[in-house]
C-alpha cells in the first residue's frame, strides 16, 4: 500500500512539473514569436528584480486567510505545511481541468492530519472570494478608466453577481446539506463557522493580494518601457485590473493556467498605456515571474516544512 502511495505521489509530481514546463515554454514561445519594439538593452533589471520579490510578498494575503479558515474549521495545522500546501496547489493549475489545484493541496494537507471535507470546503472558499473579491476590484477601478461604453456598464452588471459568492448563507446552507449525507459527512463546526466575519476577512486579503500583484505588473511594466504615463495613479489601477480581470477570465476559460487568455485580456487592458507589443511582453513577463515567484516560495516552504516534521518526529 505503501509503495503505490509513492508511485500516486511521483506521478502526480511528474505530470504538474511537465504542464509547468509547457507552460515556461509557451511564455518563452510568445516572447520570442510576438512582434515587439522591446530590446534587451531598455529593460530596467532593478525593477524586474523588485517585481520579482514584490511577487513572492503578494502572493501570501490569500494564503493567510485561507489558513485562517482552515483553523475556523478546527483543522490546525502549523504555518510551514500550510504553506506549502497552499502554493504547491498553486502549481497544479497549470495542469488541464484545475482538479489538480485541488489534489495537490488536498493531499498535502491530509498528510498533516487535516480532513479531506473541510480542506475542500476551505480551498472552495478561497478560490470564490478571491475571484469574486477580484472581479469587484476590477469593476471598480474600471470606472476610472476609458473603457468602451459596453465594457463600462458590462463590469457594473457584474458587481450583484460577484457579491453573491460573497455572502455566507449559501455556503453554510450547501456545507449543512452535504455534511448530513452519509458520503459527504463532516465536522459541524465546518457550518456554524461559515460566518460573515470569516467571508468579509478572506476577502480583504484577497483584495490585498490583488493590489500587490497588481503593483507587481506595474513594476514589470515600469521596467520594459519608459513611458511616463506608466508612473501614475491611473498606470497603477491598469495594472490593477489588468491582473484581476485577466485571471478571472483565465480561470473561467479552464484552460491550463488560463493560458493565453490571461495574457490576452490583460495585454488588451494595458494597450492603453503602452503599444500592443510591450503589452504583450509586459503580460508574458508577469507570467514567467509569477511562476519563479512560485517555485521559489515553494522550495522555500518545502525545506521548512520538511524541519517541521523531523522536529516532530
């Protein structure tokens, strides 16, 4: 029994680490194909290597709060597992069919003692509030700019429906029903703890990690051209909502990663500040960043996570 978990769990590491080569590959791909006016020696390193470190720090708000949950749940688990966890899963969105997001964090989880259910409660929790807290933030921010009429009134419309899977009574209500099933029991402190407080502090963390990966995207931007409008409030909010509507889209197209159609609606928002080809790059670039942003809290995570348990055995 033992060895085929290890056989499941070299596997599953097989597949993620093939899909986020593909997916290096194809940000390296469209760099080199896209037709663009940047050249190696306009690029401002300094501040690629701030976005870089930027990137690492924006990308803890969503994690804390969704260790908070878990700990609402009466699932404790220490801060260098839960970490890893939350990021490793990270990697497995780069996988067709986003299951493995989910398995990746699951399963990691599990090996600390957290229980499937809550964990998968959790992680829905999360994902929700962070796509609608960013689906907000971008309506908003969208006001300020010059978009088409459509588009305008179009992300206004959007607000009621985003606020929805903001509220905690269908979350509790869904979480009762499965929990008094046979297949999908589960502690009921998982229910009692869906509250307003735990939807209304998960979401300010994810606007806060929206904001920081937003202002990572205007370094990069910074970085790649030298237009002046780019250091101004309103290149600030582009970069905003350029990241938060480009991963919201990313996500809904299922595709691994939401590859290309990320990239595409956000080079399409940040055409308003910089020709379409920097546009391009600058997306790609945020790309390629925020996977070693990843990879680097990863292995960071792993190798603490790995002292957790030998200081526990």
């Amino acid at each position: 029994m033992q060895w085929t978990k290890q056989v499941v769990r070299i596997a599953i590491f097989l597949i993620v680490v093939v899909f986020v080569g593909l997916a290096i590959q194809r940000a390296v791909q469209e760099l080199r194909t896209a037709p663009s006016e940047l050249t190696w020696q306009q690029i401002r390193w300094p501040l690629i290597l701030l976005g870089l470190a930027s990137n690492i720090i924006a990308l803890f708000p969503a994690c804390i709060g969704w260790v908070q949950t878990l700990h609402d749940f009466q699932q404790p688990i220490a801060w260098r597992p839960a970490i890893y966890a939350y990021f490793l899963g990270h990697l497995g969105k780069y996988v067709p069919g986003k299951a493995m997001a989910i398995i990746l964090r699951i399963t990691e989880l599990h090996r600390h003692g957290v229980l499937v259910r809550p964990a998968i409660v959790s992680v829905f929790i999360e994902t929700l509030t962070s796509l609608a807290t960013g689906a907000i933030l971008g309506a908003v921010f969208l006001q300020a700019m010059d978009p088409p009429p459509w588009l305008r009134w179009s992300a206004l419309a959007g607000i009621p429906i985003a606020l929805l899977a903001l509220f905690p009574h269908a979350f509790r209500a869904i979480v009762t029903k499965v929990s008094q099933s046979r297949v999908g029991h589960m502690p009921e402190s998982v229910a009692r703890s869906i509250t307003s407080w735990l939807m209304i502090r998960t979401c300010l963390w994810s606007a806060l990690g929206w904001l920081l990966q937003g202002t990572v995207t205007w370094l990069l931007l910074m970085g790649i051209s030298p237009n002046p409008e780019i250091v101004t409030v309103h290149g600030w909010m582009v970069c905003v909502t350029s990241m938060s509507l480009g991963a919201l889209a990313g996500f809904l197209s299922m595709l691994p990663g939401g590859a290309g159609v990320r990239e595409i609606v956000s080079m399409w928002l940040m055409a308003s500040l910089v020709s379409q080809p920097i546009a391009l790059a600058s997306a790609v670039v945020a790309r390629l960043v925020s996977i070693l942003a990843e990879l680097v809290v990863i292995a960071v995570a792993r190798t603490l996570a790995t002292r957790n348990l030998e200081l526990k055995s």
